[in-house]
C-alpha cells in the first residue's frame, strides 16, 4: 500500500477541525493525504478550515457541498471520488488522533478486511479548554489521560493500552455493531464495490452501519482496532435525530436483504 486517503468530515466548527488536523499534520507516517469532506460549512468557517489546510506537510484537497441539513454519507462520498489513495481512512472533524494512528492503520491493514477503531468521549468542560488552550492531544503520554480518567474528564483510559492480539482481531468477521465512521479503515476497491455509502439514509444516522452491512454482506471481514488505534472524540450537542427512526427501519431492511450489496444511490455518480 502507497498512500492512504483519510477522509475528514466536518461541519462549521473550524475550533474543532484544528485540533483534528494538528495531530494529522504530527503524524510519524506521511504516506496519506488529507480530503476534507464539509457537508455545507459557512463561507467564513470554509475560509477559517481552508487557511488552516494550508500549513498541512501532506497534500490536501477540500471538497464542500451545499448546506442541505445532515448529508454526511453525501459528502464523503465526493470525498472519495476525488481521493488518490488505495486505502480510505474515515475520521470526523472533532477527533484527535494519536502521532501513530496512520502507521498503526498501515500495519492493521490486510486485503478483505474492514478496521473499525473506537474512540474515547470527552466531557463538555474539558472539550471546550481543550479548544480554548489549544491543547496538543496528539501528544499526550498514557499517563496524562489516565489522570484526565481519574478526573472524569475523559469517559475511559483502556482504549489508549496497546496489545497486539493478533488473530483475536478477526474472532468476530461478522460483527457490524459500533463501527462507526468517526474510525473506520478500508480498502476503497471495497468500497467501491458496495457502491459507497446509500444516500437515501438522509439526516443522522446508520448510514455507517448500512456501510458495513454491505461489506459484510459482500464477504469482506471485521478486523477489529481495538487496543491499537483510538480517538479522542470532542463533546458536542446532538444531531437532529428526526429521521433516526426512518434510518433505523431501513437498517433492519437491509440486514435481512443479505443480497443487497451496492447502495442504490451511492458514490458511482461522482465518479
């Protein structure tokens, strides 16, 4: 594998995306490229992103769309149409990734194989001093989060701990349950075998699911991330969760419609 394409999906809130792209601007592996992937930020907070973008050591495109409410699978789907790599790293906006998040999803990598990671929550206070401070996350020992633990500023400490596992990792190949884009790794042939994500899951939610669904249901396998590579996740309010049910029927649909592989409206369109 040469490069790899980490997608980056944000929406107005260049506060956070600094953060985001301070630890991937750090990172010990520079064989990846950067798409931003803004679902209908404001023309400031566009500009604010971009001028940020600019001081990036790895390239970096930015695709936007217009603000048309929560269309994140839409988004990310331009994003990969315009990607370079041969291997997709999705992450949001508001996550800060450890200094070795890229060379740890190179090694976890293997043809047929999807890498979900998992992700750590912070508290609203400690999320907005993080911002206010400009604290350098990325670059915090195991130590300073077990403290933040200790201090109920950060939800666990566990996912930090590195353990190689080995094939523990794939026990489970089959799993779709919280695989979630805000760390998720795969091979874009893969994807776009499935046709990306279905743009017909509109506002939040299961779009990610409905993802791997797809995978899984298309033979490729659960690698787990666990205890190799996690994010620390910034607090934010919820989404508009209106169409959350609509979403979750259409899930359920689909986990029984095991032929039903590539999304009927998916990543094809832009390419």
């Amino acid at each position: 594998m040469k490069r790899i394409s980490v997608i980056v999906t944000t929406y107005n809130w260049p506060a956070a995306l600094e953060l985001c792209l301070d630890s991937l601007f750090a990172q010990q592996d520079k064989g990846f490229e950067i798409i931003i992937a803004d679902d209908g930020s404001t023309p400031l907070n566009q500009a604010l992103a971009k001028a940020y973008c600019s001081q990036s050591p790895v390239p970096v495109q930015y695709v936007h769309h217009e603000d048309q409410g929560f269309r994140a699978g839409t988004i990310r789907n331009k994003a990969v149409a315009n990607s370079q790599g041969e291997y997709l790293l999705f992450i949001d906006g508001d996550c800060v990734c450890p200094a070795d998040f890229i060379a740890r999803h190179r090694r976890l990598a293997e043809s047929g194989y999807f890498v979900p990671g998992n992700r750590v929550l912070l508290n609203k206070s400690f999320t907005q001093q993080a911002i206010e401070q400009h604290i350098a996350l990325h670059q915090k020992s195991l130590s300073y989060f077990v403290l933040l633990w200790l201090q109920k500023k950060i939800n666990r400490v566990l996912p930090f701990i590195r353990l190689p596992l080995g094939l523990l990792r794939t026990l489970r190949p089959n799993k779709w349950q919280k695989a979630m884009t805000c760390n998720l790794a795969l091979w874009k042939s893969d994807f776009l075998q499935v046709n990306g994500f279905d743009e017909l899951f509109e506002g939040w939610g299961f779009e990610d699911s409905d993802l791997v669904i797809r995978l899984i249901h298309a033979g490729v396998k659960r690698k787990e991330g666990r205890f190799a590579v996690p994010v620390l996740h910034l607090w934010h309010n919820h989404n508009d969760k209106s169409k959350q049910d609509l979403n979750y029927q259409r899930l359920l649909d689909r986990l029984k419609q095991r032929d039903f592989i590539a999304a009927t409206k998916g990543v094809s369109q832009y390419l």
